[in-house]
C-alpha cells in the first residue's frame, strides 16, 4: 500500500516543479522581450547614457523613433528640438556640423534652404504652381518662357519710369500700402518691378562686365532673378537712391508696416549667408499677409520659410 501511495505523491512533485519551472522560465523569457523592445535597451544598445535616454524618452513618440533609427550621436537631442528641425536633412545637418564650427540652428538653417553649396549650383525649377508662394533665389530657377499671365501696368503714380508692370495681386497690395504710407506723408515710389529673363540678361551682363565676380553679390543671372516672378518692387522715395533709402522715412515706415499689406524685406541685412544676397533695403516681396506676418515675427529668411513651410 504504501509504495503505490508513495509513486502519485512523487509524480505530483514532480509535475509541479515542472511547471514551476516552465512558467518561471516563460515569465523571465516575456520580461527579457519586452525589455529588449524597451527604448532604454534599444538606445542603451545605441550607445546612449542613462541621463540621454531620460532625456530622449520625455521626446515625442516621432522624434524617438529618428534617434532609434540613426546612430548615436551626442547632438542629434539637441538638433531635433530644434524649431526648423527637417527629419529629411538629418544626415546633413550631423555632416555639416562635424565639418563647420556652426550653432545648430544657423546649421539647420543653412541645409534646409541649401547654402551650404556653392551660390547656383544644381538648382531646380521654380514651382510656379505656388503663384504668389513660389520661390526664386539662386537654387530656385525660372525659364526663359516663364513670364505671369496677369502682369499689370503700373501708373506712373506709384513708378519712375515706363513700362513697370506687376502681377495683379502684387500690384493691388501695393497701392494699399501707397495709400496708407501716403496718409502719413510718406511717399514710397517703384523704380523697378518685373523683369524679363532677357531683361535680366542684359542686366546681368552689363554687371559682370563692371564688377566681374562681384556682380554676383548685386544682380541675379537670367532666371534667378526675383523680378521675373513679377512679385518684386524695388522702392525708393524722393531724394533718395540705394545708398541712402535705409536711412530714409520711408524705410523705417516699410520696416513697420510692410508686412501688413503682405511684403517683405527679401534680402535682409546680416542673411547673405542664405539668401545669397548682400543687404537690399529698397527690394520687397509680396508673399501674401500670412506669410509675410510670419517671417516679420520670426525674423526668418521667405528662403526658410519656404524650405520649413512650402517645398514638399
Ligand atoms: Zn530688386
């Protein structure tokens, strides 16, 4: 009697340490691969220290995922927080600052609108599906066909000269601006509006012929040039020329109040770095009363601005 009692006993022992055993060793097996999808192994993995990785697990979900999918690099917290931050340009942003002794945003600023090539070189077509948002600047190009279909002429009211013509909406925004600039006694004048490719031509030669490389930094080449969107005035006012708008009324009334009728000082002062442009104080864009509050508030370039916002 007592060894066939004693054979079940051993058998349920048995039975039990076995599954003791089993479920242990599943539970500890479902611990290590949940650990294993854990974002402090992962970035453990990566090479990431404790501090970074509590840093990094307060970032969103998306951001994460940028730094899990890249090697480790003791920047790229700092870059991704960044306001201009483009996941697409992550690889040039880390290149461009292991290379140049740059802050990060003025890094992230410069690859985003592709300054950190040579002025022209491999530049693609201007969109002109954006209309008033499209952008020309020395990576942007129009063709020698490309001239607005609503190109309007301007009264010698608002212009020096003949033959100045702006897109409509340009035009219109203009004269709102001339109205109100006028109320307080200001008088802002077009000297130069649209431009044709062949205009611009002829323009750029006669500059290169006189300053040689310099020409660069003062006129455009054919189809870079922002006149020929049609969206572009030079202003000036009585008595003044280039040299001296910056210090005139009329300056320091466009300065304030420019943006209100959708224009804005497109080559500021201090920016030639991404607008491949020196200072212009007499050159205003129309970009629409959105986006031209925008880069007033920002203090950005319409160059980032169109990178950031606009280029897909
Ligand atoms: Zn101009």
């Amino acid at each position: 009697m007592e060894k066939t009692n004693k054979k079940p006993l051993i058998i349920t022992i048995i039975s039990i340490a076995i599954t003791l055993i089993v479920g242990i060793s599943i539970s500890l097996y479902v611990k290590d691969q949940n650990y294993k999808k854990s974002y402090d192994y992962k970035l453990g993995k990566l090479g990431y220290s404790k501090e970074e990785i509590t840093k990094i697990k307060s970032l969103k979900e998306e951001q994460i995922d940028i730094i899990l999918n890249h090697e480790y690099s003791d920047i790229i917290i700092d870059l991704i927080e960044r306001k201009y931050f483009l996941k697409k340009n992550l690889d040039k942003y880390l290149d461009y600052i292991k290379d140049n002794n740059k802050d990060l945003d003025d890094a992230i600023a410069i690859i985003n609108v592709g300054a950190n090539k040579e002025w022209y070189q491999d530049p693609v077509d201007t969109d002109i599906s954006k209309e008033n948002e499209m952008l020309s600047n020395k990576f942007h190009k129009l063709t020698n066909e490309y001239n607005p279909d609503d190109l309007t002429d301007i009264s010698n009211v608002y212009s020096y000269g003949e033959n100045q013509k702006l897109r409509r909406i340009a035009y219109d925004a203009f004269i709102s601006m001339f109205n109100a600039a006028k109320k307080e006694n200001i008088t802002l004048i077009i000297n130069s509006s649209y431009r044709s490719y062949e205009e611009q031509e002829e323009i750029y030669n006669k500059y290169a012929k006189w300053y040689g490389d310099e020409a660069d930094k003062i006129a455009a080449k054919p189809g870079f040039s922002e006149h020929q969107t049609g969206l572009s005035v030079d202003i000036q006012s009585y008595n003044t020329n280039r040299d001296t708008f910056e210090e005139s009324e009329a300056f320091k009334w466009l300065d304030n109040n420019a943006y209100k009728y959708g224009f804005i000082l497109r080559y500021p002062k201090d920016k030639e770095y991404l607008t491949g442009y020196a200072y212009e104080s007499w050159h205003y864009r129309y970009v629409g009363l959105d986006i031209a509050k925008y880069i007033k508030e920002n203090n950005i370039t319409f160059d980032e601005y169109y990178a950031y916002f606009i280029e897909e």
